[in-house]
C-alpha cells in the first residue's frame, strides 16, 4: 500500500514539476534574467564594443597602414603624422558605430562660424554653391566677420571639400573639417552638390555618386583663378567616390597637388548588396531613400519632367530611387550598370596624386568588403588607413565627443605633404598652354562671341590682336618641340631663299630692266618673301588655333597636325612658285 501510494503521489509530469519549482523562484530574478538577455541582443545589434575597449585597457584599437614597400608618400609624409601611427579610442558613451553615426546626424557638436558664398555657373547652365572660410576669418577673431578676399598671387595653400551623398556645407562633419584646416591657415571652401546649400537645379543635369565634371570644372576655375595657391582637395562617402574617380579619370593632368578619401564606398554594387543584406543596414538604406526623395521633392518641377515623379515618391531603398531617378536622369540602362560605371574603385590604379584613404572597418554604410586592399597596396601615391571602430564619418574621440580624429588625420597629412616635395605637378606643357590662353584673354574687360563659337578678347590695339594670339599659340607648341620648331624653321629658311633665287632669276631674264636698288628694292623683295611664307602657313595657324581653344590638352597632338599638314601645303607651293627654275635645272633637261 505504501509503495501504491507512493505511485499515485508522484503522478505528476516532470513538465509540472518544473512550473511547481519555477513558481517558487522570485519575480525579480525573472526580470533580471529578461534584462541581461535583451542587454546582450542590444549589445549585439548596436556593435557595442565598450568591453572590448575595457579589455584592453582604454587604448583603442591601432591603425593599420596598407602601402606600396617604395611608396615616397609613405616614407616621406605619412610616416611623420602621428595620427597614423598611433591608437584611435572612441568616445566610450559612444562606444558603437550606430550611435556615433546617428550621433554625427543629429547633433555632432560642430563649432560655429558664418560662410561667405559664391555662385558658380558650369557650362551646362547647372549653379553650384562655393562657401568659403578665409584663413583671414579666423585671424580676426570674429570668425564671418572679416571681409576678407583672396588675390591672386597668393600663395596660401587652398582646400576644396566635397560634401556627401544629400550633405552640403552646414553639415557637422564638413564644418569640424572646415574649421580646423582654416585655423591652421589654409583657405577652404566647401564645393555643394547641385541642387543643395539652399540652390536650385538651373538645368537639366543632378549629381550623382560618378558624375565627376562639376568637380572638374571647381577644380579647374579655381586653378585659374589663384594659379599660385597649392590646390588640394577632401573628399567625404559619396564625395570620397567622386573624388577618386575624378584623379583617376585625369592621372597626371589634373591640378590637384594631393588628396585625402573619408569613408569611400569604393564598390557602389558591393556596397548597395551590404545596406540591405541585415535588418539594422536596411533601416540605414530606408533612411537614405527618405533623404533622397526629400532632395528630389525640393526640385520637382524639373525633375517630374525628365522622370516618373509618382514611382520616385514610392522609392523605399537607394536602389529604387537610382532605378527610377538615377539612372533615367544620367541614361544608364541598368542600375548595376551605374553602379560598376561609377565605382571609383575602378580607378585607384590611374591615380597619380599623393592620396590618403580613411576608412572603419565597422562603417555601417560603406562595408569593408568593398575596400580595394590590393588595388591601393599596388598604387605608389596611395596610402590607406583602417582603423577597427569609427562608424561613418564619425570618429568622435574625447570623453565630451567634440572633435573628430579623421580631421585631425587629415590635418597633419595635408600639413605634411604642403612641407614636404612631393605635392604632385601639373604637366607643364598643358598648364604653359592653357596658362598663355587665358593670360591673352584676361588682358581685356570684354569679350567678343566669334562666328564659329570661339571667345576672343576685345581690346584698342586694333585689328592684329588675333594674329598675336596665334603668334603666342604656335610659339607654345614650339617651345613644348623643340624638334617641329627646328623642322618649321628650316622650311621657312628653304622658302626664303628659293623665293631669293627666284626674284635673281627673274631679274636675270629681264635684262636687268628693274635693277633692285639700295634697301628699297630688299625692302620690297623681303615684303614679297613674308607675304608668301605668312599664304603659306595662315591655314595651318588657324587650324592650330582653333584646335587649341577647343581642345587644350595635347600639345604634342597639336604639333604632330601642324608638320603633316604643312608638308604638302608647302611643297605644292614650292612647286607652283618654282615651276620654272625646276624645268630650266640639269635633270629636268635630260628628262
């Protein structure tokens, strides 16, 4: 009976059992068991990293340096910036790239100064906005307030900045840049995308992640405009993209004296799978959509007009606003067309201006997986700088989060390649050509529209100004071959005194009726002599000069035209001139 109660006693299922014993447990240690599970899947999701930083004692994570083994910039200018070779430690109540990205968005504590704007006009009626900040701004203490300028011969280093995708000048990253690199002397001025800092769309034409001629033509004014200054340039996402691929588009013959990339997306195809591949990156894509659409909204009318407004408006994703915007805007076929077309990875290999690259490996936009290692390892002029945390843009240091250690990075690179001999060196020949056009065209307050859509400069000095012009043009391109110059010389020579023997023979023939007299008749017979020589070769410097204002790029293309052209002008001349001393010569009286 014993054993029989015992039985019945214990009918309970082990299921029960453990609820009986749960239910005696404490509420409180339930809720302390929810919390630390829910601490943990945060910590997860937000890629907390504050332990890993306890762990190893509060000193960062350290930068890793990717370079050529012979690479100058490295061994000559990176290697003197400390920045680069030490720790970088975040903000710890920022311990996550999420929370400083959204931190930078929000607020990022950027310092207070006022722009002086400048309205620039490319050539496709498009407006771009310059904002500048005078290193004169902030020597007078009252920074907006100086009304300084910037004259041409002065030789204080110029920085342009390139703001990213829907960002302009006000963002908190482009003004801690701005004001840290004005603080330090240098002149800077932020070029906005079309469409943002407040400008309308003036034209048909939007900026996108590889439209590059905006920055091309920037870049080129203001090399124009302040020829001494050293040029250099920053470029931040989607500003970093366009800034790569405009050095690899120009190689050696852009202006730009050195570089430096923030958080480049390198790969748009990569990075657009990465934005929607988890949970948290797509929250990150739907934002940027939202961003997008409010850009477009601003700019409607003309926009509405070139594409389907009512799919732009449903975009959830940057892939669906490219598709829809994007690619209809700029004529792409496809969206990965446009994407592989506009990867500035494609170009790092073209590159030939001193370039330092900054990039979190645990940016939540632009993944690691599209950083170009090998790519930028192989390129001598590059320098690439990783560093484990950092977010996008962010890189807030300091326990008050009120600077951000990629500008100072940046600082002391730029610093150092401005002391240092390496900036690069536009091709002189192109610069000398380019350099005596506009010298000759900036000698007149007015300017004269030609027949053939050329621009010429008007001036008192009557009606030989165009013959200067093409004087100074074919002088360049002598200077720039020496071997042409000696060819067009000598022909010349060949001209004259066949022209000489010519005028002799005549004088012969006539008996001598029409002695040439005294300086007279020389004067008279090398008048002859230049009228034939300037026939001859009027064709070939309209030519040639026509050619240079359209084009202005390769000299040595210009020259190669000039000797082909004229070889056979020159010798038809020669033989319609001295037709009759060839048939009155030893040869031609045997034949």
């Amino acid at each position: 009976m014993e054993a029989g109660d015992t039985s019945s006693g214990g009918g309970e299922s082990a299921g029960e059992l453990v609820l009986r014993a749960a239910a005696l447990v404490p509420w409180t240690r339930y809720a302390l068991a929810a919390l630390a599970i829910a601490s943990a899947l945060l910590y997860r999701f937000l890629e907390l990293h504050f332990l890993g930083d306890l762990l190893r004692g509060l000193r960062g994570g350290r930068v890793a340096l990717t370079f050529h083994p012979d690479s100058r910039v490295y061994h000559r200018v990176a290697s003197k910036c400390r920045s680069l070779h030490g720790r970088y430690l975040t903000t710890p109540w920022l311990a996550s790239p999420h929370l400083q990205t959204l931190f930078l968005s929000i607020s990022g504590r950027p310092p207070s100064f006022t722009y002086k704007r400048q309205l620039y006009t490319v050539r496709d009626g498009g407006t771009i906005a310059l904002d500048w900040l005078l290193a004169s701004d902030i020597e007078a203490g009252h920074v907006g307030s100086c009304d300084g300028t910037i004259s041409k011969d002065d030789s204080t280093p110029l920085l342009v900045v390139i703001p990213g995708l829907t960002s302009d000048s006000s963002a908190a990253y482009v003004k801690h840049l701005v004001f840290s690199m004005a603080s330090k002397g240098w002149n800077v001025v932020v070029s906005n995308h079309r469409g943002l800092g407040g400008i309308s769309i003036t034209s048909d034409c939007f900026y996108n992640a590889g439209w590059t001629e905006d920055m091309r033509e920037v870049v080129n004014f203001l090399h124009q405009r302040y020829p001494v200054a050293p040029l250099f340039t920053v470029g931040t996402s989607i500003g970093a993209n366009i800034l790569v691929k405009y050095l690899g588009e120009e190689g050696e013959s852009t202006p730009v004296a050195g570089a430096v990339s923030i958080c480049s997306p390198w790969d748009l195809l990569v990075t657009n799978r990465f934005i929607s591949r988890k949970l948290v990156q797509r929250c990150y894509d739907r934002a940027l959509a939202i961003g997008l659409k409010g850009y477009a909204k601003l700019h409607q009318p003309v926009l509405a007009r070139l594409a389907n407004w009512e799919a732009i408006t449903l975009s959830r994703s940057i892939r669906e606003f490219d598709r829809h915007a994007t690619c209809v805007v700029a004529k792409y076929e496809t969206v990965d067309t446009f994407y592989r077309k506009c990867s500035s990875a494609s170009y790092i290999g073209n590159v030939s201006v001193p370039l330092l690259c900054i990039s979190a490996l645990d940016d939540p936009l632009c993944t690691r997986e599209a950083i170009p290692w090998d790519e930028c390892r192989a390129n001598k002029n590059i320098v690439l700088a990783t560093t484990p945390n950092g977010g996008h843009l962010a890189f807030f240091e300091g326990l008050t989060a009120g600077r951000l250690w990629w500008v100072r990075a940046v600082s002391e690179f730029l610093c150092a390649l401005h002391d240092s001999p390496y900036m690069h060196q536009q091709k002189a020949q192109e610069h000398d050509l380019h350099s005596s056009l506009e010298s000759s065209i900036d000698k007149s307050p007015y300017v004269n529209f030609m027949e053939d859509g050329m621009v010429a400069a008007v001036t008192n000095d009557g009606p030989d100004n165009d013959d200067n012009l093409q004087n100074q043009i074919v002088g360049e391109i002598e200077r720039n071959d020496d071997m042409v110059a000696v060819q067009q010389n000598e022909n010349s020579r060949e001209i004259q005194n066949e022209c000489e023997s010519g005028l002799e023979n005549k004088n012969r023939s006539q008996g001598n009726a029409m002695p040439v007299q005294g300086h007279g008749g020389s004067q008279e017979q090398g008048e002859l002599c230049a009228n034939k020589i300037r026939d001859a070769i009027a064709p070939v410097k309209k030519s040639i000069n026509q050619l240079t204002r359209s084009q202005g790029r390769s000299v040595w293309l210009l020259a190669y035209i000039a000797v082909v052209t004229s070889w056979p002008l020159l010798g038809t001349l020669g033989y319609f001139l001295f037709r009759k001393k060839f048939r009155n010569s030893l040869p031609a009286k045997k034949l």
